[in-house]
C-alpha cells in the first residue's frame, strides 16, 4: 500500500538527484509582473526545476517580502535572481552571451511549446510579462522565438505563475534525456 513520504524524506530524495544539465542553463525574466504571489509561485518552480536564475524587472516585486516568501515557502533562498533596471541593455546582455531569448507570448509567429525545439537553443531566458497585458510592446523586437501553450478552453490565458510552471515543466520533459 502507497504511503505519503515525509517532508524529510522528499527532501532526501530531492537531493539525491539533480536536474537535467540543460535546466541550469535556463533562466526566467520576470517584467512588469505585479503579483507578489505570481513572483513567489515564480521562485518556487525555479527552484523545484533547477533553473539559473530569475531575473526581475520593471515594477516586478524584489525579495524580501513576506507575501513572496509566503507562496516560495523561502525558495527565493535557494534560486539566484539579480533585479534589472535597464531591460533592453540586459536582454542584449542575454544575447551577447549566447542566450535565446523566448517569449511566452499569443502572437501570429508563436509556436505551441510542444513543438518548440529546445535542444536548437544553448541557453534560453524566458520573458514572462505583465498579467494583463502580456509583454511590453519595446520588448517584442528583441525576443528570438515567441512560443505559447495551447489552450482548448473559452479563457484564452494562463495565470503567468502557472504558464510559467507549464513552460519549466515542458522543457524539463524536452531536456531529460539531454
């Protein structure tokens, strides 16, 4: 009969292995996001993925605050993140160092992020941008790939913390055999 592991024992186990190389490779560029809770949901799928690092720009909410170590339950601990002020030189920054820069976007260039091809990319930093509004028009030129995940419902979005988990969680599958 199944039996629900410990705290401790998930913890162990958790340790004993380690992510697929390629996901320290991946990195999540959080612009305008105004949710102290999305940001902490953020931290929290960081660091259950092992990717780099979160970056964290505009009037996105910066560690420390209690409503984003509330929802990471403290993984903004254990997860890099770097605050951003000048966007456009950081994203060229990214490039410049071999970065893909993907969009988690619904445009009329997107692709389904099961037929994205991870592998193709080095690196890859994921723009995840404002709740409403998506990402910031300046922004759009500077994104290499602009993918989206398929939906079949009546809402046409994703919770950014949720799509964000989708998005880590596919590249996890395409990067385990990597």
């Amino acid at each position: 009969m199944a039996r629900k592991l410990s705290t401790k024992e998930i913890l162990k186990e958790n340790l004993a292995h380690s992510a697929p190389k390629k996901m320290g490779c991946v990195k999540v560029l959080l612009h305008n996001i105004r949710s102290l809770h999305n940001v902490g949901s953020v931290f929290r799928s960081g660091d259950a993925f092992g990717i780099s690092e979160i970056l964290i720009s505009g009037y996105t909410p910066r560690p420390p605050r209690p409503e984003i170590t509330k929802t990471a339950i403290g993984a903004e601990e254990f997860v890099n993140w770097s605050a951003v002020d000048d966007i456009v030189s950081a994203i060229q920054k990214l490039k410049d160092d071999g970065y893909s820069v993907i969009g988690l976007e619904q445009t009329n260039e997107s692709v389904f992020l099961p037929d994205f091809e991870a592998k193709e990319h080095a690196n890859i930093c994921i723009i995840m941008g404002n709740e409403v509004t998506g990402i910031d028009d300046e922004l759009m030129p500077l994104v290499d790939v602009f993918v989206s995940i398929p939906q079949f419902g009546h809402k046409h979005s994703l919770n950014v913390s949720v799509a964000t988990g989708v998005t880590l969680y596919a590249l996890l599958q395409k990067f385990w055999d990597a």
